[in-house]
C-alpha cells in the first residue's frame, strides 16, 4: 500500500518546533474531523498524527496535511531518531489467516523505503529506533537489534552474561541516532550499569558501573524533539527541579563525558539559581542526559535557563530583562531552533542577559 500525498503550498516543510506549533497540528486535525489516537510524534519534516485508520504526517508555515498513509487495524508508530523514517505496524487479515505489516515511509513524502510482512496477530511493538534499525529488550535480558522493518536481525547483546551472579534487572533502552544506549542492575553484584553500543554493530562504544541498586534514568536528546512536550529531556530537567541531580554526556571521540556547558561555563555563580548539572559521575545520577550534538544542547540549555529564572518568583530576573532583539514576535524563544540562520548569534548575548541582571 503507498501513501497518499497531497498538494501543498510549499515545497519545504518544517517540523514543529514549539508547544504552539503542537497545539496548531491538533486544531487543524480537529476542523478537519480526525480524532487524534495518541500524543503526536515529531518527524524532521512535519508533526506525524496516528489516527483511527491512517497516519497522517503535517507541517508548519503553513499548517498542512503533506501525506497519510491508510492503515485500519494500527498497533504500533515510532519516527526515527534522526526524524527521517516514520515506521508503522498495523494488523491486516487475508482471509481467515491474519498478519501484521510493518512499513518504513520517508518522512518528506510518505513513499515506501522497506516493509515486511510477519504471519499472525502477535505485535511486539516497533521498540525504540535509531537512524536505521529498530532496538527492543527480549526476554527482559537481551537487546536485541534488527533492520527498520524488522525482517532482518542484526545483533544481539545478551545481559545475563554481563552479570557474574544473576540475571540482570530493570533493564532499560533508548537510541540516539548512531548509538544504542542500554541500562540495567546486577542484584548479585551489587551493581548497576549504564552502555552506549554502535548502533550498527552492537559493540560497546562506553560504559559506566557504580555500586548500588538505583538505575540511573537514561534519557537521550534529539533534535527533533519538541521543548516541553514530556519527551524532550532538556525541559524537563528544568521542570523536575533536576538539574543538580542530572549529569549530561557530550559525545566526544572515545566515549561520552560530563562537560560544562553553558549558561554555567560562562556563569559559575549562576548556580546559586539553578543548580549546575553533576560533572562528578560517582556517586550515580539521578538522570543522565546524552547528546551527540554539544551545540544545540548547550543553546537549548541557556534557552530553558532562561525560562526556569522567570518563572521562579524567588529570582529577580524577569521577561523584561530580555531584550526585544532576542525574542521571537514578542515571546521568549523556546526553542533554539525557532532562530533559522545563526542561533548562536541569540542565544549568547540571551546568556548574557543572565549575567547583566543577577550579577
């Protein structure tokens, strides 16, 4: 089954970048009489909407409906971690013999880069995704990696014997465009461990144990993801009151590593407000954040910061100790992408903003 794809009025399609831009998806699904299942998915050319029976992929400036792709019986929907694929599953019966379809469309146009066809009505579910290949736990030990559509199996990595005594418990996942990040607790040991493998291999990349039995929470950051929206991990530090309980790792060329990043690099008493990420990795976080992009991280940071001293009454730092040059229409910046050409050339006299007021 192909996509059905729609005269539009342009022929670049942004992805949402705000709350507001969710907010406007949602309105127009709504006049145009589609109730929306479940909460929307970003891809890197629209917000993607799983609907009764279709999948439907809208963009902004204008707000439009790009492509839907027809699918009754939907049981899974997942966009990969760099936004360019949207992987569907969905159940099709021919005859009295019933199957379930899994799909990879292009997240421009709808069109179909793979599918697979799996014989009867058992869906585990899409799992979590990288660029090009989908990750999911088995049998509560082992992560286990296969292509997009599921019909090829990649690796596997099989917990259990990474612990010396035991099975291994909570084990956790989540992806990053090129890496798998894997999170799990050996009782026996007495021991709890966080890895990020190769995505495509499945060898270890970098890894970190400590004693105890709390399992870091391990959030990747992509920036696809929408500040706010629950998934984007960056905001919701800021909103957890977490900041001091959270380390975040920048990739670097042998592994990933605490770094400080701005706006406490350029600020160090700016701690005195908001607490400064853990740079000492031991004892364990609360929460890891990991990113592969250094840059839009640290703009994002001094964006949110921004957000976390206005809105804490405590602090005497207000929205009109923003210049009117560094917003957008009037309203503070959520996200540094709404700056189209050059964020850095906002968000550092942004920080600065910080520095001029509190100290």
């Amino acid at each position: 089954m192909e996509a059905v794809v729609h005269e539009t009025d342009t022929e670049y399609f942004r992805p949402p970048l705000t709350l507001g831009d969710l907010a406007a998806v949602e309105e127009f699904l709504v006049e145009s009489g589609r109730v929306v299942e479940e909460d929307l998915l970003v891809s890197s050319d629209g917000a993607v909407a799983v609907l009764a029976d279709e999948v439907v992929s809208v963009a902004m400036d204008p707000v439009e409906e790009v492509w839907s792709y027809p699918a009754e019986d939907i049981t899974d929907v997942g966009v990969t971690a760099d936004g360019a694929s949207v992987v569907v599953e969905y159940r099709e019966a021919l005859g009295p013999i019933e199957s379930v379809w899994t799909v990879v469309l292009g997240s421009k146009t709808g069109n179909v880069l793979d599918s697979h066809r799996a014989w009867g009505s058992a869906s585990e579910g899409i799992g979590e995704l990288t660029e090009d290949s989908r990750v999911r736990v088995e049998q509560d030990a082992v992560v286990a990696s296969s292509s997009l559509a599921g019909s090829e199996a990649l690796w596997e990595r099989d917990l259990s014997r990474a612990c010396a005594s035991g099975g291994p418990r909570e084990v956790g996942v989540a992806t990053l465009e090129r890496r798998v990040l894997a999170s799990y607790a050996c009782p026996g040991e007495g021991t709890v461990h966080v890895e990020a493998l190769h995505a495509e291999t499945g060898e270890m990349f970098w890894e970190h144990s400590w004693n105890g039995d709390s399992v870091p929470e391990v959030r990747p950051w992509l920036s696809k993801e929408v500040p706010g929206d629950g998934v984007e991990p960056v905001t919701t530090m800021f909103a957890d009151g977490a900041t001091g309980r959270t380390s975040i790792l920048a990739l670097q060329a042998n592994g990933y590593a605490p770094e400080v990043l701005d706006p406490w690099r350029a600020i160090p008493d700016l701690d005195e407000f908001i607490e400064k990420p853990l740079m000492d990795m031991d004892p364990a976080p609360e929460r890891i954040i990991f990113t592969d992009d250094r840059n839009m991280t640290e703009y994002l940071l001094i964006v949110r910061s921004i957000h976390a001293l206005v809105e804490d009454e405590s602090v005497p730092f207000s929205e009109d100790d923003v210049d009117e040059s560094l917003k957008i229409e009037g309203e503070l910046a959520e996200n540094p992408g709404q700056w189209k050409i050059s964020p850095e050339a906002y968000v550092f006299p942004l920080r600065d903003e910080i520095e001029s007021a509190l100290f």
